[in-house]
C-alpha cells in the first residue's frame, strides 16, 4: 500500500502557507494608513532644520506622543522647501514622508502636482479653528506659522542699529554682509524693495535686481555656514537678512549679541504649511498628527518658545511673545501686501535671477 505520508505533508504545507497569508493580510497596511494589526505607526515628518526641529520635537511631537502612544513621528531635517519638492517629487508613487512643511511660495505647486492630499474637516476637526489667512482655499494644507523678514545684526560690533532696508547698502558694512537670498529670502526682498522703488512686482522687477547688483560687491557671503544666524552671532558677519523668528530665539541664546530689526518701510510675511503627503502609508495618523499641530495646545507651546505668530484663533501668546512675532500690533499695520499665488508662478524665475544677475553677476 502506498505511503500517505507525502499527501498528508503536501496537505500540512498548504495549509501553513493559507494560514500564513491570512496572517500577512491582517497586518497590512490598509488604504487608510492604519495598522489591522494595531502596532505602533511611524509618522514620517519632513521639517526644517536646527532650532526649529528642537523646539517642535520639544513642544509639539513629545506631546503629541505621550498623547498618542500608538504613534511615533520620525524628523527628517531639511534644508528648504525646494529640497522637500524634490525629494516627494522623486518618490511621488511610495512617499518618503507622511507630513512635509513647505513655504507658501512652493506648496501650490505641489499641490498642483498631486504631491500633497486635500484635508478632510471631519479627520482635522481644528481646520475650523484657524485664522482665516491660514486656511488653504484649495483644501490643502493649512498655514502653520507665521514669520516675517528681518534684518539681523550683531549688537556687539554694530553700534548704531540698523532702521531700513536701504541700511543694507550703507558703506560701513561694506565685507561684513552675509545675504543668503537665492530662497525665498530673496523672493521677499524683492518685494519690500519693489515698494521702496515705488514698482509694482507683478509688473517688473528689474529695479530690485538693478538695486541688489549694486549691493554685491559689499556682501562677504552668500552662503553663510552653518546659517545666517550663527555668522551673526559669532561675529563672521555684521549684518545680514533672515527671518525674524529664528533671530528673535538666537537673540535669547546669544544673550542679545544677535538682534532682529523689523524696518520701518515694512516687511514680508511668510507663511510655512504643513502638508498631508499623498499616497501616504498612514493617512489616519498623518491626519491626526497635524490635526494636533495646529491646535491651539501645540500652537501656543511653540510659538511661546520659538516667536512664530499662531495660526489658531484660540491661542493668546504670552505678551513678551507677541510682541516679538508678527502678531504685535507693530508688525501687523508694517505688513507689506503679497500675493503669493501669484507670485508662486513666477518664484523659480525670481530665484534663477537672484542666482544669475546678483550672486553670480
């Protein structure tokens, strides 16, 4: 009589492998983004680098942890939100993050190119607690902070602080400027020289370029290392222009050797979104992530902290705090108006400007 005993182990492996399949597919990631299997999930979040990824680990993602503790967020630093479009750009099929930060100028464009998802109100109830400049009106994401140009010194070897914009070009500082612009820094500075010049943006640039060539010859650098603010802190540089919100957290640290400037021509405001990445693994986290980020708890911790204005109408900054964001009334009535919609179809251009007519003219 023939052996059954390879029937029966054929039989056994079948079944192992069914029951094996059935495991995997419990635990798959469903399109939502959770786990069936109700493991920890990893929120990929690209932000950006140095101060800013201290304080928001501190305020906002080991909160928002110990909150949810069936959710990890890993930092990913970046540089800028030109690195961000490239990186989600080169992995659009299988994202390599799940949230990314990108400044106003950029993000319509990766919207355009389905980088990032629409948000749901239902999933990201705190949309309906935002200010009304920090809603997207695309359904994107939303505006989580709200910084502003400045002009930075050193109070050490700048006696006289600097009150204008066409301060930038005084002789005095002649070798000692640190101008890194080819971002958008430089976007910004054409607009409030635009005003200055009595030009119209939309129309031509040319004055502002014009003006910035004749400043190039007084800069010392365009690329200053690590970042602006340490040259100015350590002394490599004398003058410089920055944002204000890291150079109001650089001037607590440097004990006020580095000091922010708002101009009295008015500055630009800058906004920096945060985005639900398209195609994300972890949609439900993702959402429930920046759900928490722009909530009022978050927003006043950060902000508190690293001088950005809130985008959440709940929050009150302590009075030291908003008075050194764009907030205070100061900064408020020295906005200058841009339309940054527009101006995003024309950014790479102005940028290719900056590169070719100023920095390499």
């Amino acid at each position: 009589m023939p052996s059954l005993r390879p029937a029966l182990t054929s039989a056994a492996v079948l079944s192992a492998t069914a029951l094996l399949a059935t495991a995997c597919s419990s635990t798959a990631t469903s399109p939502s983004g959770s786990s069936g299997g109700g493991g920890k999930q990893t929120v990929t979040f690209m932000g950006f680098y140095g101060t800013f990824q201290d304080t928001f680990t501190k305020t906002v993602i080991e909160p928002f942890e110990k909150a949810n503790p069936d959710i990890e967020v890993k930092y990913v630093p970046i540089q800028n939100s030109s690195e961000v479009l490239a990186k989600l750009r080169a992995s659009k099929s299988r994202p390599v993050a799940d949230v990314a930060l990108m400044d106003s100028s950029v993000a319509p464009t990766a919207n355009k190119e389905k980088l990032f998802a629409q948000l749901d109100a239902e999933k990201v109830p705190n949309l309906d607690r935002l200010v009304d400049t920090a809603r997207s009106r695309t359904g994107h994401g939303p505006a989580l902070t709200f910084d502003s140009l400045s002009i930075l010194y050193n109070s050490e070897k700048v006696k006289k602080a600097p009150t204008s914009w066409n301060d930038l070009w005084d002789a005095r500082y002649k070798g000692k400027l640190a101008m890194p612009i080819a971002d958008t820094r430089g976007v910004a500075l054409i607009v409030a020289l635009e005003k200055i010049l009595g030009a119209d943006y939309k129309q031509d640039i040319d004055p502002a370029i014009d003006k910035l060539k004749q400043l190039s010859p007084a800069v010392q650098t365009w690329q200053p290392s690590p970042d602006v603010y340490t040259a100015i802190q350590s002394g490599d540089a004398d003058i410089a222009v920055g944002w204000n919100a890291r150079g109001q957290y650089y001037k607590n640290t440097s004990d006020g050797v580095v000091q922010p400037v708002l101009p009295k021509e008015g500055t630009v405001t800058q906004v920096n979104t945060i985005n639900l990445v398209n195609n994300s693994r972890h949609t439900a986290a993702a959402e429930k992530f920046i759900d928490y980020a722009i909530g009022a708890k978050a927003q006043k911790a950060f902000d508190d902290e690293a001088y950005y204005a809130p985008v959440n109408k709940d929050v009150t900054l302590s009075p030291d705090a908003k008075e050194r964001t764009t907030a205070s009334a100061e900064q408020q009535k020295n906005q200058i108006p841009v339309d940054w919609n527009w101006l995003t179809t024309r950014y790479t251009a102005w940028v290719d400007r900056i590169k070719q007519e100023v920095i390499g003219g």
